[in-house]
C-alpha cells in the first residue's frame, strides 16, 4: 500500500486530500477546492481595494492532483460536503472513469454547495461580461503577476510558482449535474463493494450532517480513514468511533488539531478583530492521558468529556449576547458562516436570546439554497444527533426554523433582490447568508452596506483570514468577531482515542510529530505533504473461505514427521464481497492425471524391492563416476528390458514398453515421499 | 451446522407474525405481532416455546421488527415488559416513530372502549421503545461479532423493511410484507442478489395476480366524487397512518386535476401530527414525492383544512377523515351517527375491521340499523364502500423475489394454507428450490453449507486471481489424420480455470493452500523428479517418404485458415535432398514436418538441440551405443536415434509422438484426442 498526501488542505473547508493505492486500486480521497484563495479576487463593489484583481475570479484546486492520470483513478471517497466542491473539475475530464462514493446527505448538501457557488459567480460574469479570451486571463500573465502585492502573489503563486497550474475556470451548472450522475450515495452506515474486493463503509464523524469516517477493507487490508471528527454535536449524530475498533491501520487526517491552538485565541475560543479583549484564555489540557493506566471505561469518559459540547455552548452563548448588543444598539448583524450545522445551532440560539429579551427583530437568511438546504435538514433524521432524533420519534420538528418561518420570523429569500424582499426588509436585522471568504454572495453587498456603521456586527469563523478578506471593506469601523468552532479531534483525546481503537499501524501528518508522544502498543508513520509513503504490509497470507468444505473430497496425506496433513486441493476461484471463495469444481480433475510432485531421496534397493513384489526383477548397479553423489542403476531384465536411474535429485525410467514404465512409475511413487 | 426455524405465528395464517430463527448459537426474532382475530392467548405467539424458563435475553440475541402493523409489533410491549425480554431490538427510523402511535391506539380501543384488561399499558409502550435501535435502509449493523443484520426497503408501508441477517457464514432473509409495484407513496420493494441459505416470504396472495391498483384508484374517487356531486357527505374512517397519507395524496391529487372545491377535513389530533410525521420521513417515500419535496412537500396538502365540529350539521357537500379507522368509538362513530342516517352519504371503510366493531359489522352483510346499547341505535342508510388497497405483493412478485434471490431454500409464512401449498409446489417444480409452509409452532430444519476459514498465500491467490486473458489466445493440440475436420474445442471466456494448490493441515494452526514450490519450501526438502525416457529408433526410408521444405523458415507450422494438414503433404519432393547426410539441425526440422504432418500443433518448439512439446524433449542421439536403446529396431533400414525424455504427465502424448516418429502412425486416424496446450515461449 502506498500513500501520497497531495495538500494537507487549509482548514475544515478545504480539507486534507490523499491518493491511496490500495489491493492494486488507486483511491482519491477528497477533492476539495481552496475557496479562501478567492480573496485575491476584487467583489464586485464599488471603492474595492486596488491592489485586488479586478477579473471573473478562478478557483483554485488541488495542486498536485493535476500532476495524476484521471484515467488510473480508480475510486473517489468524500467525506464531507466541503471535500467535494473540486469534483466537477474532475468528473468533466472525459478520461476520468472513476467511481466515487459519499453518503447521500453529503450528496445533497454537497449538490446544493455547488450550485450556490455556480450562481453566486454568475455576478461576476454579468459584472465582466463573458470571457472570450481562450486560455490565460490576463490576470495569470506574468507582467501581472510581478506587479501583485507580495502577500497575493504567495496565495496565487505558492512558492515558486508552482501553484499557478491549480486555478481553473469554474464548472458550469450542466458540469454539476453530470458530476452529481457520477457520484454513488450511501446511506447510513450502508456497506458498497467496489470490483468485489474492497468494501467501503462509513461511520458518522459528527462534523456535520452525513460527513463521514471510512473504512476500507480489502483482503489484506483493514484500513480506516479518520477525518475531522467531533465527538458530540450539537446537530449532527456523533463520531462513531466504536464501528472503526479493530481495524489495523489508521489514516489519521485530522488537520485541525493545530489550527486551534494557532494564535492568541481569546474567551470562548472567539476573537475581536481590531480590538483588544483581555480576558483569559481558557487553559487547554494538553498533557495526554496516561496511556497504560487507562482501562476501556475510562477512555470512553474520557472521550465524552462533555467539554467541547459546554465550550462549544459558552461560545454560542458569547456570541448571542454579542449578537444582542449590537442588535440593542440598533446596528445590525451579518453572519456569512458556512458550516450549515452552526448557523442553525446559531439560528435557534439566538432566537431563545431575542425571545428572552423580548425583542422583535426580523431574521434574514439569504441564499439561493435556503430554502432546500432547510427543507433537507428537516427530513434527514438518521444522520442527526440522539436529542434530534428524540424529536422525531415525538413527531416534532428535527430543527426550530420550522416554527420561526410559520411565525413569520425567519423569511428566506434567494437573492439580494428578490422582488419581497424589499417590502419586509428593516433594518437591524440579522442576515445569515454566504459566503464566508467575503468575495462571492449576498455578504459582499450587506458588507459594504455596513461596514462603516460601528454599531454594526459581522461575525466570521477562525480559518478565514480576517485582515485579507476585509481588504476591499476599508475604512472598516464595524466590529468584526472571528469565532473559532471545533473541527475535530481535540489533541488530547487522540491518545486516548487510539488506545480504543487499537489500531496496528497509524499514519500521522508530520506536523503533528512534536505535539504527540505516542505509547508503544502501535507503530506509526508520519506522511508529508507530496511525498509518497510506502505503508507495510501487516499480514503475509489472504484469507479464503472454502466453501462446502465436504465436496472438496480432499484426500489427505500424512507426513507424520512434519506433524503435518497434506491434500490436493482443486477448486473455483472466486472473490465476491471482498472475500475470496474457493468452491468445488463441478468437474474435479482426475487426481493421476495431473503431475505429481515428489521429494527426498529414493532408496534404489526399497524400489527394486517394491518392483519385485510386482513380479518385475532387475540388477542394481552404482556408477560413483557420475555427478551428484553418484548414480544408482536398476537395470530391470524381466518382463521387458528397462533401466532406472536413480541420483539425489532425479529418477529417469527409460524403457520402450509403456505398461512397464507406467508399473515402475506407480511403484516409484510408493516409495518416494510425494503428492 | 443447520437452521433451525421456529414458526411461533403466521404460520399458515396470516396475523400475528413472529418467526424465531436459531443457527450458530445465535437466535434471532424476526418480528413480535398479535392476532386482531382472536382475544384471548392465542392473540400472542407462545413464547414458551422459546424458553421454558421465561429468561428470554439469554436465549434471544435479537429481535428485528419489519413494519409497524400490529400483526408484526402488537406483542412487543409484552414480551419486552411484561415477559422481561432485555435484548437488542432493531427497527427502521419511521417504525420506530409509527410503532408507539399504532400501539397506543390499539391499547385505548381495547381497554377504553371494550373494557378489557390491559395486557400492557402507555408506559409499557414507551419503556419498550426506548430499548430500541432504530435503522437506516441498508445499514449494515453488526449486533456482535458474528451476527450482522441489514435492512432493505419493503414497499408495503412507511418504513416497511425486508431484514437480511447473517451468522457466521450462514445468512438469511426475512421479508416481512412487501409490494413489488410501486405505489402513490411508497416505491418497490429493493434487495440485491444475495447469497442465501433461506428465504422467509410473505404469501398473503400465494396464487393471485393483481390487477392494477390504478382501477382501485379509480373506482375509490369514482365513488367519492359521485357522492360529493350529489351534496353528499364522505365519511373516511382512518387510522392515523399510513392509508390516510395515501388517500389523502390521492384525492389532493383528484381535486387539483378536477378543479374541485369541495372542502377536505381531517379531524382534529390526526392532522399536523401525522402528517409531520411523513414529512420528515420523506425519505423512505416513493421517488417521485422525494424528488419534489424541497419545493413542494407532498404532504403538505393543499385542499385539505382541519375540521371543526359545528361542521357535522352544516349543509352541502365534503370529505371527512376521521379517527378511529374502525369506527369503534371516538370521533368517527359521532360523526357516522350524524351522516349514516342520510342515503346521499357515502362512508368507506378500510380493509380490515376488529370483530366487535362497528366497521366490522358494517362489512358483515349490509345492516340497516345497528344497535349502540340498548338505548340508541342508528339506522344506517348511507352507502358503504370498501376499500381493498392492498400493499401486499402478488403471487407474481413472489415469485420474482424468490427467482432474484435464488436461495437455497424457501419457507413461506402470512398466507391461507390451501394456496400456500399450491405456491410451495411452483416453488419447487418451476424455480427447484426446496420450499416449505410450517404450520404455528412447528420447527424446520435447514442444512447449510460447511464453509471453512483457511489462509492462502499470495503465490496461490496472484496465480488465480488475475482473469485468465490467456484464454482467448489458448491453442488446442488435436490429433488428426489428413483429411479431418478441425475440432475447434476453445473453453468459454469467462470459465476460469480451476484453482490448484495443496492444502497444509497442521493441528496447531489454521489450515493454509500454498503453491507446489512453497510447499518444498515450507518443508524444508528438495524436489525429487521423475522422467521417463526413451531412445526412440527413426527409420530414413519413412523419413524419405516426408517431404519438407528446405528454402524457407516461414513455412513452418500451418496458418489457420490452411488448418487442413493435407496441404503439408503436397509440396514435391526433393529425392536428391533426402540423400545427402543431414545435419543434426536439418535432421529435427525433417522430424518436425513429420510430426507436424501427423498432428494439428504448431506448439512443437524448436532448438538448435531439441524439440519441446510440453514436457517432451527430442534430441538427436548419435551415440551408437546408447544404453537406452533396447534392442536393433532398425530392420535393416538406414535408422537413425533420437532419445526422448518426458514426466509422467504428458505420458500419453508421449507415447502416441513415440509411435509417429517410429513411423507406424496408421493407427492414429481415429485418434481425436485434444488437449489444452499453453502458449509456446517464442
């Protein structure tokens, strides 16, 4: 098995992407798109900033995926609705004829990202009108390129330049549905055999809902694939870790352990941008469980902990009240978050605070998919957390917004200016809408609106980089809140974790090979990024089932000195659900007919023995001459003329009487060792 | 090892389904029902069947429900709290929602209405449904280690599911009920070819072939619209679920297309709850309702309105939904006192009443006055029509699911005994598959296949796994005389070759097949090779009488379409080349055409040295005092030796090249030996 890590991705929405070669198939996992490199591009708005390029916006893929054959691209696994916005890119190239797998709500959440992001950059075309030109824009030339601000030419040329080749043109909406033809859903915890020999299968990872962990089994192979996890969410059902115990090699590709211990992160793992908030910070447990004293139950409390649930509540509760004050003050809120599961978590808190606080203020959301995004979320009970799927079984809405729509507090509206909107439309208000990197959606318009109202409130999520989105918002006075939501496994629960699911072999991004030390019941491999890493096998036999066993008629063979029992064994091959069968053959061939295999040594004086019991005599005669120890002769005499030589490796039976060669070659086989 | 299948209902009934199925030390219960036939025990299977001593969690490893019916659930809040069964029990997501409603409802119309006792009570139902796991469609859940149980959608209702189940290497399928045809909100029954020992159908309609539902339909709204055209009032006793929904989308459906505006109420306590249900269920609808619903949810009717009960007198026509479906009390039996009196109204009824209900009485003949107590009676003068949707599978798609899966045998279950037995004898005789049709309480026994877990190595699995694309470019080696058809005997594509290894047995570990050459390995021990050999005297003078030619290479062997070896024949001699001392070289070419001439084969390799054919060397021998010659063959004639060597296996090909060489081949004319020949290395 090898591995090659292609980009260790930025964050939750561009997530790590791997190429795997697995039992001789080449699996893709992931395949995301960079859309924080966006930020390069001007919005369309008036006074943008100049230093941004002022051109319909391309986007950004994977770098080093361009440099594999789509032909040999045997399987893509998509774990989450993010990893799949680059798949259009991959699906349209005619040569690609891969299968590729995700659960059905990635699927659709997955579907309904896309074609926002399609209309959403159809602005653009109507700003700049078609592109006509074929091959660069003129953006990409290098005049240009050298006369970009240092900071933009590192995101759109990497290092080196290496990065130029990944920007690409988007896909259209035909592209995306072609693609959404391609694409094989799987509901919860449903089982696919691809090419009857590997066996998918994925297990909820609670980052959102219907993202997933994977595991692969081939017939030497158990191997998981371990994304960003949550444990407990707070919309999405939980990581399911207790399916993937015992599978022996772990690919661990949670990124975002660094991320959130990355920068001077303030209460409630949130920051205010352009100003100071001193308060502390909360200390993180970073010292690891110790690994040998741990007994099952106690590792499972202490992956429950239910810390990240509180803090991921006290956050929410921090951002509501400042989502009150602002809205106290009369200035109004803009949320341009992506994560669907924490705008509706945010969307039903901060209800439950307006509605405390008796305020009556009308709540946006703005999207071209509002209204199927949460028409989904309300008929996706399997892929929900346990106290959502309790409202089911009570025959109750699965979220709030239905109640909030019938009330007329919530209004959804595709675009900006939908023909309503208008008429409703008051201002404070709170807005949800995309997107998130500030240059694509209804935020950029509401952005510049209100980015000099200091009562105001944007709120962005960690990972986005502040100081360059808000690069065409300038002279920025409103207050602007970076929230940090947990992506994944916490750092200090992956030891514990590991120690659950006892894996053989676990394979780490080297990045995190200072920040854990690792108990010694697994071996582990770091990966780097565009390097491939050779990964040992960890069992030498396949294992086969022998179908009715009885049929086989096996006739065994006793070695009695080997302790051993040995047969034939004729059968039909088959490998079917990633098990490999033997059946009876219909037909099993003659056993005499087929060539015997012998070894050791004969003892001419037992065979001429065996012979003259079969009425057949002859003379031994011993040629020392020969090589190999020499040779043994028999010449028999009666009932026909024959000679059987015999030295350490081989017997030769000359004889021109076929009856007589074939009685010497069955008594042969009396006497040597052989099957 | 053997399945052991405990029928405990539904066993030549249709009612009470409950079927507990014992293979591999593991036991599972698919589905817990009651009979809504009878009253006293026999409502419930005889569980003490299971367990003489009533400790059932360790008997039972699991119970998996199929659909929330009462014929498949009603006994589970029995035997969970009242019989103490404490295990896993598994149904779909919508199951789970629906199976408490059904329950409750049925528990009310029992102990409220007709005065019994209750067998269990509201809070039996809720403690039994927190024990539950609910299940997706298809997902594969692995109950312990060697038990794994899926589901697969069913059709017959929301949620309805077939279960597969697999012990060991033993599996299953249980189907509950299903429908093959999709309907107005629910799809087809879906199960992939899977490798079954058994096969638990259904059988309610053994040897019927419906027609279609669409006619049902129709009649239905062809009646209800009559009504309503009249001024009359349509009175629509329904449960809650399911047969509610379907009417409801179809009349929606009716009144948009016909442009009606004839109001459609449902009764209070039936609607938004109900129907919040299937909307956030809608995934386990039919397509056609999931493909609309981010737009436009199905079940958000649009002509339908909540009724309220200054309505039952009000004048001019329109449709009422009401509870409880049998008309056993509650709103339905108010309201059917109100309208039954009047002959323009028109009342349904479902198709299936409790005895002792209204419904019931209703279906049983055509009363005119029913007696409530003694003291109020209604005189019925209304209509009645009955309702006969049935989502059950026919005889047809029976027969197709069992076709699909092909399992190794069949039991049938939920059907009238008589045509249980004729659809057992099609079974058997058109698809040859063993069936059976067990009464209640009786076991069957099924045989299972003995599979065996071995190792293999990667020698062994490398040389089969591969498709063997050899296949098509494998030659066959015929014997033929002159003038014989070719025998063209190419195996088919696909037909792999059979696997050959050599099973290691060892008491301490796991058997394990590995390849010839790693057996010698894993012993430790050195081939020893038999061959057999044979200096083989040539006479000139036949050599003579085979021409050859000499002038170029390219001639050797026959191309296809010259497959007839006559043609080898023709070419003219060459006398004064036959003279001359050949070389060793020439002398194997010569012996080639010969051998060429007598069978169909260009496989013969040649050397400088020898000829190879499979195991078989030919060289030329030119010692005069070979120790292998046995005697002077030569007769006199100018004869020449050649030694030829060869393993046991290619014995028979051997011996018929022996007797070509010796030139006595007239005996292989009716020779049509063929046999597989691989590709020669150049």
């Amino acid at each position: 098995m090898k591995l090659t890590c292609l980009s260790m991705g930025h964050g939750l929405y561009c997530p790590p992407c791997h190429m795997l070669e697995l039992c001789g198939f080449r699996v893709l996992l992931e395949c995301p798109l960079d859309l924080s490199a966006l930020t390069v591009f001007s919005p369309v708005i008036p006074n943008s900033a100049p230093d941004l390029i002022g051109a319909v916006p391309w986007y950004k893929t994977v770098k080093s995926l361009h440099l594999w054959d789509p032909s040999l691209i045997d399987l893509v696994i998509i774990s989450t609705p993010y990893a799949m916005l680059g798949l259009p890119f991959l699906t349209c190239l005619h040569d690609f004829s891969g299968k590729i797998y995700a659960t059905e709500a990635v699927v659709r959440i997955g579907c309904l990202m896309m074609e926002d992001l399609v209309s959403m950059h159809a602005e653009y075309n109507q700003f700049y009108g078609p592109d006509e030109r074929s091959g660069c824009p003129g953006w990409m030339e290098w005049e240009e390129l050298e006369k970009l601000p240092l900071e933009l030419r590192d995101i759109v040329m990497g290092k080196d330049g290496e990065e130029l080749g990944s920007w690409m043109p988007l896909y259209s909406a035909t592209d995306v549905k072609e693609c959404m033809l391609k694409i094989h859903s799987l509901r919860y915890g449903e089982e696919a055999c691809y090419n009857s020999t590997l066996i998918l299968k994925s297990f909820s990872s609670g980052l959102e809902i219907g993202s997933s962990n994977w595991m692969i089994n081939g017939p030497r192979r158990n191997f998981t694939y371990l994304s960003s996890s949550i444990f407990k969410s707070a919309h999405a059902m939980g990581f399911d870790y207790y399916s993937l115990r015992g599978n022996d090699l772990i690919l661990f590709s949670d990124l975002s352990v660094e991320m959130t211990h990355d920068g001077p992160n303030d209460a409630y793992g949130c920051k205010i941008y352009n100003e100071t908030v001193v308060e502390d910070p909360l200390p993180y447990h970073i010292s690891a469980v110790g690994a040998n004293c741990a007994s099952e139950q106690d590792l499972v409390k202490c992956l429950l902990e239910n810390d990240e649930i509180l803090e991921e509540s006290d956050k929410i509760a921090f951002i509501c009240s400042c989502v009150l004050d602002s809205l106290n003050e009369g200035g109004s809120v803009l949320i341009p978050i992506g994560r669907i599961g924490i705008v509706h978590f945010l969307l039903e808190k901060i209800w439950q605070y307006l509605e405390l606080s008796n305020m009556m203020v009308p709540i946006f959301m703005i999207s071209t998919i509002s209204e199927e995004i949460l028409a989904f979320m309300n008929a996706m009970p399997e892929w929900l957390c346990e106290e959502r799927q309790l409202k089911l079984f009570s025959g109750e809405p699965l979220f709030g917004h239905i109640e909030l729509i019938k009330e007329k507090k919530l209004y959804l509206f595709p675009v900006l200016n939908s023909s309503n909107l208008s008429m409703i439309w008051q201002e404070p208000c709170l807005v949800f809408c995309p997107h998130w990197n500030l240059r694509l959606g209804p935020a950029v318009h509401l952005l510049s609106r209100w980015h000099k109202d200091h009562k105001s409130l944007l709120i962005l999520e960690e990972g986005v980089d502040a100081e360059m989105a808000l690069l065409p918002f300038k002279t920025l006075s409103m207050k602007v809140l970076q929230c940090s939501f947990f992506a994944g496994i916490k750092l200090k629960k992956i030891q514990p974790l590991l120690e659950l699911l006892q894996p053989k072999l676990v394979l780490f991004p080297d990045r995190l090979k200072s920040q854990l030390n690792f108990s010694k019941n697994y071996t582990h491999l770091y990966y780097s990024e565009n390097s491939t890493l050779r990964v040992p096998c960890l069992k030498e036999d396949f294992e086969v089932r022998l179908m009715r066993y009885l049929d086989f008629k096996l006739q065994p063979r006793i070695l009695p000195h080997e302790n051993l029992a040995i047969a034939r064994l004729e059968g039909q091959f088959l490998v079917s659900n990633g098990n490999h069968l033997l059946v009876p053959v219909k037909n099993p061939t003659h056993i005499s007919s087929k060539q015997q295999l012998n070894w050791g040594s004969v003892d001419p004086d037992l065979l001429l023995q065996a012979l003259k019991d079969k009425g057949i005599d002859g003379l031994i005669s011993y040629d020392e001459t020969a090589p190999c120890h020499g040779v043994h002769s028999i010449h028999i005499s009666a009932p026909d003329e024959a000679v059987i030589e015999i030295d350490s490796k081989q017997t030769v039976i000359f004889a021109a009487n076929e009856n007589l060669t074939a009685v010497i070659c069955e008594t042969f086989s009396s006497v040597c060792s052989g099957i | 090892m053997t399945i052991e299948c405990l029928i405990l209902g539904a066993g030549q009934e249709v009612g009470k389904s409950c079927v507990v199925v014992k293979v591999g030390g593991k036991s599972i219960m698919f589905d817990c029902g009651m009979h809504m036939g009878y009253l006293d025990h026999r409502r419930y299977p005889d569980f003490s069947l299971i367990s003489q001593s009533g400790d059932f969690s360790s008997v039972i490893s699991c119970i998996v429900i199929t659909h929330f019916h009462l014929d498949h659930v009603g006994a589970l809040p029995y035997f969970t709290e009242v019989c103490g069964y404490n295990g896993p029990i598994f149904m779909t997501y919508p199951t789970k929602a629906l199976a408490p409603l059904m329950l409750e409802d049925y528990r009310k119309v029992m102990v409220e209405r007709r005065g019994e006792d209750e067998q269990f009570s509201y809070e039996h139902i809720i403690k039994c449904m927190k024990k539950v796991t609910a299940l997706d469609l298809k997902q594969t859940v692995n109950v312990d280690k060697d038990l794994q149980i899926r589901a697969y959608y069913a059709g017959h209702v929301l949620g309805a599911a077939m279960i597969y189940a697999k012990v060991g290497d033993s599996t299953m399928v249980y189907t509950g009920d299903y429908n093959m045809t999709p309907d107005r909100h629910l799809g087809a029954a879906q199960i992939e070819r899977l490798q079954l020992d058994l096969l638990i159908t259904e059988s309610t309609y053994a040897t019927t072939i419906r027609d279609s539902k669409y006619a049902r339909e129709t009649e239905f709204l062809k009646v209800v619209h009559n009504c309503i055209a009249r001024g009359g009032k349509v009175l629509i006793p329904t449960f809650a679920l399911g047969r509610a929904q379907e009417l409801c989308l179809l009349l929606d459906e009716y009144w948009e297309r016909m442009n009606l505006k004839v109001p459609i109420y449902f009764s209070a306590g039936l609607t938004i709850q109900a129907n919040m249900y299937y909307k956030m269920l809608i995934s386990w609808t039919s397509q056609k309702i999931k493909d609309t619903y981010a737009t436009h949810n199905a079940f958000d009717f649009k002509h339908v309105r909540p009724f309220e009960r200054s309505f039952i007198n009000a004048s001019g026509p329109c449709v009422l939904f009401a509870t409880p479906g049998m008309i056993s009390g509650g709103f339905s039996l108010e309201v059917f006192k109100q309208w039954a009196p009047a002959e323009i109204n028109l009342v349904t009824l479902p198709g299936y009443c409790v005895a002792g209900t209204i419904g019931h009485k209703l279906m049983s003949g055509k009363p005119t006055r029913i007696d409530l107590d003694k003291d109020t009676h209604i005189d019925v003068r209304c209509q009645i029509h009955q309702l006969s949707f049935s989502p059950h599978t026919d005889a047809k798609g029976i027969m197709d699911l069992v076709g699909l899966l092909s399992p190794q045998h069949v039991i049938l279950v939920h059907g009238e005994k008589p045509k249980m037995a004729l659809l057992r004898g099609r079974i058997q005789t058109e698809l040859g598959i063993q069936c059976y049709d067990p009464a209640n309480n009786e076991t069957v026994s099924i045989p299972t296949n003995r599979t065996v877990k071995i190792d293999a190595t990667k020698a062994f699995i490398k040389s089969y796994s591969v498709t063997n694309f050899d296949v098509l470019s494998t030659r066959l080696v015929g014997f033929t005389d002159s003038n014989h058809a070719d025998v063209e005997i190419l195996p088919t594509l696909g037909e792999k070759k059979a696997a050959e290894g050599i099973l290691l047995m060892d008491k301490t570990k796991r058997a394990k097949i590995v390849c010839e050459n790693e057996l010698l390995l894993n012993l430790g021990v050195e081939e020893h090779s038999l061959r057999l050999a044979y200096c083989c005297p040539v006479h000139m003078d036949c050599l003579e009488q085979t021409s050859y030619q000499s002038t170029s290479g390219s001639s050797i062997g026959f191309e296809k379409g010259n497959s007839s070896p006559a043609a080898a024949t023709s070419p003219e001699c060459q006398p004064e080349r036959s003279t001359c001392i050949l070389g060793k070289c020439s002398l194997l070419t010569t012996l080639l055409r010969r051998l060429e001439s007598q069978i169909w084969c260009k496989n013969i390799e040649e050397n400088p040295n020898y000829l190879k054919l499979k195991s078989i060397k030919i060289h030329s021998c030119s010692k005069n005092t070979c120790p292998y010659r046995t005697k002077d063959e030569s007769g006199g004639r100018f004869t020449l030796y050649f030694c030829c060597s060869w393993s046991p296996v290619d014995q028979d090909l051997a011996w018929k090249l022996i007797t070509i060489m010796k030139g006595t081949n007239t005996s292989l004319v009716q020779d049509t030996c063929t046999m597989e020949e691989e590709m020669p290395k150049n």
